[in-house]
C-alpha cells in the first residue's frame, strides 16, 4: 500500500465532496437519458386515428343479399358482417374474430359464422360454439330504412 | 503485379504478421465434421439475402397501394426480376432450415459447452432475429395470405401480460394491420434487423474463431485413446475450400429451387375481405400456429392463448439458457438436456407435419 515515495492523502475529506461531484454527474446522465428516452418511446406509439366514431352505418343495400349469405361492409376502421339468413331475417354482427383478429365470413352450408384462420365457429348471435375463440362477436342492432339496411352500434355496448 | 500489392499492404499494415494466424489455423477432422458445415452454409445465404435484398430495394415500393402492384412488377416486368425474388424467398426458408439443423446440430453434438456458451446464446439471438426477418419480410409483398398471417402473428404479441396492448400498437403503428404496419415492418426488415443482425453476427463469428470449432466429447474420448491421435486439417486452404464447395452445392440447390419453383405471389391483400380458408403462417411458425389452435379457449381459468404464448415464453428462454445447465457437458444435466432436444425435435416436427395434413 505505502510504496515509498508517494503521498498519500487524507481521505476523509476529499470523499464527500467527490460523491457529491459523482452524483450531479450521474444525475444529469440519467437526467439527459430520460429526456432522450421519453421522446423516443413517445414516438413509437403512434397517434390514435381519428375514427370517425359513428355509432351508425349503413351496411348496404335491401335486395343486395340473397338469403342465407353475408357481406362485410365497413364499420369505422372495421369490419362488420352482415347476414340475410335462410329465414329472411337481417343480422349484423363484428366481423372480427375474438380469437386472433382475423375476419370472419358466413358459412351458409352450416348456418354458422366461421372464421378461417384458427377454425373458429359462432352461431348466429354471435356465440362462440366451438374452436378456440374466447368471447362472442359483438352483435349490431339492423334496421331496414327505406331500401338501406342501417347498422347500429347498441348502446352501452 | 500480385507480389507488389501484397508488399504494399505488407509494409504499411504489417499484412504477412496479420495473416499468420490464419495460415496456422486448424480445424479438427472427424466423422461429424460435415454437421459443422450447416452454420457456414446458413452464413452464405444470409448474405445471398442481403445481396438479393438490395436488388430487391432498386423496384420495391412499400406502401399499402404500391407494395403488391411493385413485387408484381419486379416478377412480370422487370427481366429476372422473377429470379431474384424468387432466390430471396428460397433463400430465406432454407436459411431458416440450415439454422434449425445447425442450432440442433450443435446440441447434439454438444458442442455448446464450456466456454462456448455465449456462442450459443448469440446463436440463438441471431435465429430468432432471423425469425424476425421472415415475420417482417412475409407482409412485404401486401397479399391476402400475409396480411392474415400478419394479423394472427401481432395479436399473438397483444396476450404478452401487461405491455402487450402496447406491443400490439408499436408493430402495427396503429390498432389495426394497415399500410402504416407495412411502413414500419420494412423499416425492421431493411434497416433495423439488418443492423442488429450484423453486430450478433460479427459476436458470433468473433466468438467461434477465438474458440475454435469445438470437438464432440465422444470423438474427444476416442482420441485419448492409446495410439489415436488427433486429427486436424489446415485452415487455409483446406477447410476454406471444402467449405466453399458446400455453399457451391447449397447455390445449386438454391438455384434450382428458385428456378424451377418460382415462389407465388398471390392475391392482393383486402383490408375488407373475410380470411380465406388455408390461411396460414410461414412453415416455421408452423408448430406454433398449430399449437395455438389446438388449444380450447378456456383451460381451467386462464385463456388458451395467454397460456399457449406464456409456455412458448418460458420454453424459448429455457432453451437460450440451456448451456448453462450443462457447462462440463457431462453427468445428469446432459441426459436431461438430450431428453429436452429430443423433444423439442420431435414436438416442432411432428406438429408441423400435422399442421400440414390436418385441415
């Protein structure tokens, strides 16, 4: 420790002021890092897309669908499927899959909303009633106004 | 005139004292040694990609409007355009191959050991970028198949407990697969993963030339044997040269491959339109796909999902961390690490196989 010819300083004094020179160091680094990296992450989270957020669509047309087939018309920014079943009847239900995302279509051999991707089935409400999907398909209020079959979004939903 | 250069570069970088390593290099000869072919080949079509990806970059337009339209272009119009997409698209499946079969080569091998457990970590950072690559690469062209696959893939990302929302939006740069996801998965394909991928592999390539190629314990026992010895070939030119006619053999596969099988292109993808039936991911991402849908909706209190993607986690991590459990490559640890390769062979080939014959 003690090699000749080298003086040693007393520490006890010099430490105090050293850790405070190390802290306003490290804490403007750390003061700079965060300051690049709020920003930054800021960044990578893109700005919400301005949905129109209309609750109400119109969904197509009457006489555009022959029974026991669907279409998906646009909802927003996505998409919806609407039914004319083999009874005549008008349904419309989300058309995006609760499993994995992936768009549904109507199966009129089965009656059923099936959903390619991971062999998804739902029934006509919009029951999940069999493969993997967790949750139903959110279902829409349909009225036939004049000759355009409206879609509403049900409250509270 | 060679003379003269090699003189030139002699008396400024002192270029005889850098190349004698090299020129004193050996590799060990054994029966296995054509398994340790597969990570150089593997290496040789990474940068067949990156030649091909660059032709690629002269025509490719990534936006949602142009991105189908432009591949269509460089296949119909532009004169090869059609071989060298197509080499890029063999390319990147059989390097996805030769990687698995090096990474499983390896195990068997056991050439994982001390001290070359960081050179299987930066190995397997490097297979699941390129994992990242085939993920980002397949939405490039913008059709129906890839737009689905894309879709499934990131809300996969979205059952990640706590950020997976977030994750969700940063891939997609937005709540739903759009032209912006398109925008930011060529800025990952072209930019970003290139980059990483280039400072893993230099690691890699660093880490296996300081090491030295490892020689299996089996072979090893073999040569403490009485009047065995052990075998080495030279460096240069030896095992360069028979290296180089392995990748000379995996061009010709490639290019025939290419040729004769020009990869297809599809329809393009609509925002709008129901997925198609045979929806389905890259082989790859085969047993993964096949797993998820297997899996009931429900198991016990958890989603089948959340539970699918969470083993998937912790199995992937285990298997990163694997030399660690065996770093002398002996005693119980190893039987337990075969068992785990085994399984895993076993587990990734047959779902993939049964994902294909399964409708």
């Amino acid at each position: 420790m003690n090699s000749p010819g080298r003086i040693e300083l007393p520490a006890a004094p010099v430490a105090p002021r050293r850790r405070f020179v190390e802290f306003l160091l490290g804490g403007g680094l750390l003061a700079s890092a965060i300051s690049f990296l709020y920003p930054l992450l800021r960044y990578l989270i893109p700005p919400p897309a301005a949905d129109l957020g209309s609750d109400t669509v119109i969904a197509g047309r009457v006489g555009e669908l022959k029974r026991n087939t669907g279409k998906i018309f646009r909802f927003g920014s996505k998409p919806g499927l609407l039914i004319l079943t083999a009874e005549g009847e008008y349904r419309a239900l989300s058309a995006t899959c609760t499993h994995l995302d992936c768009t549904v279509q109507y199966r009129g051999d089965l009656h059923e909303i099936w959903c390619a991707c991971h062999n998804g089935l739902y029934d006509l409400n919009g029951r999940n009633i069999s493969g993997p999907p967790p949750r139903p398909l959110e279902a829409y209020d349909v009225h036939v106004r004049g000759e355009e079959i409206v879609v509403n979004r049900r409250r509270g939903a | 005139m060679l003379a003269r250069v090699r003189d030139w570069l002699d008396q400024r970088f002192g270029w005889a004292e850098l190349i004698a390593p090299l020129k004193k290099k050996t590799v060990p000869s054994h029966r296995f040694s054509y398994w340790y072919f597969l990570g150089g080949i593997t290496l040789f079509l990474f940068l067949i990609q990156v030649g091909t990806g660059i032709l690629l970059l002269l025509y490719y337009r990534a936006s949602a409007n142009e991105a189908f339209e432009s591949v269509q272009y460089i296949m119909t119009q532009v004169q090869f355009g059609w071989l060298v997409r197509s080499i890029h698209s063999w390319a990147a499946n059989l390097m996805i191959l030769t990687a698995f079969l090096h990474m499983f080569s390896v195990l068997f091998l056991r050439a994982y050991r001390k001290p070359r457990e960081l050179t299987w970590v930066s190995g397997m950072v490097l297979l699941v970028l390129s994992l990242g690559f085939g993920f980002s690469g397949y939405l490039l062209p913008w059709n129906t198949l890839a737009f689905f696959a894309t879709k499934v893939g990131t809300e996969v990302a979205g059952q990640v407990p706590l950020v997976g929302r977030w994750l969700v939006i940063f891939l997609r740069g937005g709540e739903e697969v759009t032209g912006a996801t398109l925008t930011r998965f060529f800025g990952f394909h072209v930019a970003l993963l290139p980059g990483i991928t280039t400072i893993f592999l230099a690691l890699h390539l660093l880490l296996v030339q300081r090491f030295g190629i490892s020689v299996p314990p089996s072979v090893e026992r073999e040569r403490q044997a009485p009047g065995r010895g052990a075998h080495e070939i030279h460096f240069f030119p030896n095992f360069l040269l028979r290296e180089l006619m392995a990748w000379y053999v995996a061009l010709g596969v490639l290019g025939v491959l290419a040729a004769l099988l020009p990869w297809e292109l599809g329809t393009k993808a609509d925002p709008f339109a129901p997925a198609p039936a045979g929806i389905k991911p890259e082989w790859y991402f085969m047993f993964m796909f096949q797993t998820l849908k297997m899996l009931p909706a429900k198991i016990w209190f958890i989603d089948g999902e959340l539970l699918g993607v969470l083993i998937f986690a912790a199995a992937g991590l285990l298997w990163l961390l694997l030399p660690f459990f065996d770093p002398e490559g002996r005693g119980r640890a190893q039987h337990w690490i075969l068992g785990a390769g085994i399984f895993a062979l076993t587990y990734i080939a047959g779902m993939t196989a049964y994902a294909y014959m399964a409708k």
